[in-house]
C-alpha cells in the first residue's frame, strides 16, 4: 500500500514543478516586448498549456473512458467557439468618444 500511495505522488510532484516553471516563465515574459499582439498570445499560449495540464493530470483525463475525454473536447469546442463569436462582434464595433 505504501509503495502503491508513492508511486501515484510522483506525477504529481513532476505537473507542480512543470506548473510552477511555466509560472515562472509566465512572470518572464510579461518583462519582455514582443510586440503588440504577440505578447498577449505568448502569454495565452502559457495559460492553455498549464491549463491542459491540469485537465489531463488533475482533473484525470488522461485515463478516463473515451465518453468523458469526447465531453471535455466538446465544451473546449463550444468555448472555442463562443470565443470567435465574441470577438468577431467585437472588432466590428466602432468606437467613438463624445463629451
């Protein structure tokens, strides 16, 4: 039992140290210029990468049935999508400043 409860730790221990790096690298590139739209997607690159690792390692996806891994696809599709609806109308507005 004891050898079992440990060998089921060490990922863990192995996703903290990779989460608290990409943090790290997070902190990092919010010092560095890359430009004005490339900043925000380094930074949003970073974020879906931590954020895949922690659906597949904590929430357990990666050893889950089929069904459950078809339903998380589907509500990242769904977000995905709701995301595109959002900004297209969001670049077509025109903003103007009266006062």
């Amino acid at each position: 039992m004891s050898d079992e409860h440990h060998s089921l730790m060490k990922p863990y221990g192995f996703i903290l140290l990779a989460l608290l790096g990409l943090t790290g690298l997070t902190v990092a590139a919010a010092y560095v210029d890359f430009g004005h739209p490339w900043s925000d997607l380094a930074a949003l690159a970073i974020a879906l990468f931590k954020a895949s690792l922690v659906v597949a390692f904590f929430m357990h996806v990666k050893g889950s049935t089929s069904m459950i891994k078809i339903a998380v696809f589907s509500g990242v599709f769904w977000l995905a999508i709701f995301f595109v609806l959002i900004l297209a109308d969001y670049m077509t507005r025109v903003i103007t400043f009266t006062g």
